[in-house]
C-alpha cells in the first residue's frame, strides 16, 4: 500500500472512530437530558434508567481508551470519565438535578472538541 493509499484509510479511519465517539457523547447527554426532566417530575424509575443508560456509554468509553498510545490524554480522559461517573451516582442518590446539568456541561465541552477534531 503506498503512503497516499496509507493515509487515506487513516483519515477514513479515525473519522469513523471520531463520528462514533461524537455519537456516543450526544447519546450520554441525551440519556442525562432524560433523567434531569424525570427527576423533575419525581419518577425514579426512569430517572435511575437513564443515568444508568449514560454511565454505561461512560464505561464503554473509557473501557477503550488506549492508555499506551494516548498517553496523558487518555489518562486525563480515564480520570474525568471515572469522576463523572461517581458524580452520576452521588447526583443520583441526593436527586440533585444540578449534578446533571455539571454532568451535560462537561459531555458537552468534550463533544465540541470531538467535533471539531473530525471537522478538521
């Protein structure tokens, strides 16, 4: 395969993989959405479901992060998925709908830097 063939499928590549985090970020703020207006209206049940659904989309994130190629970013991205995840929980717990706005606040900071990553 020669280099332009090379780079090529690289680019292809990461965009895919960038689409797919963009992807996942706008699902956990949709599930956090989700929960915030059922914590408003007092039903748990779907608050508890979508904050779970939002954690696992944490989880599936951090469980692939490449900590050898990424370096402190992905040690930084480990530590901050891994605090929004205790923060979902504590949030969760004490029915503090201001926990899930940080929450949004934060995911939404990360996938304006994902998208611009894929736009560039």
């Amino acid at each position: 395969m020669n280099a332009i063939a090379q780079y090529e499928e690289q680019v292809v590549t990461t965009q895919n993989r960038g689409r797919l985090i963009i992807l996942l970020y706008e699902g956990a703020i949709r599930f956090l959405r989700q929960a915030l207006a059922a914590m408003e209206v007092r039903d748990l049940s779907r608050k508890n479901h979508y904050i779970l659904r939002a954690q696992d989309i944490l989880f599936e994130l951090n469980t692939v992060l490449n900590m050898e190629a990424g370096g402190p970013l992905a040690q930084n991205l480990r530590a901050l998925y891994n605090f929004l995840n205790l923060h979902l929980n504590r949030s969760s717990v004490q029915n503090n709908p201001q926990g899930l706005r940080q929450a949004i606040s934060i995911l939404n900071e990360l996938l304006s830097g994902w998208k611009a990553i894929v736009a560039a």
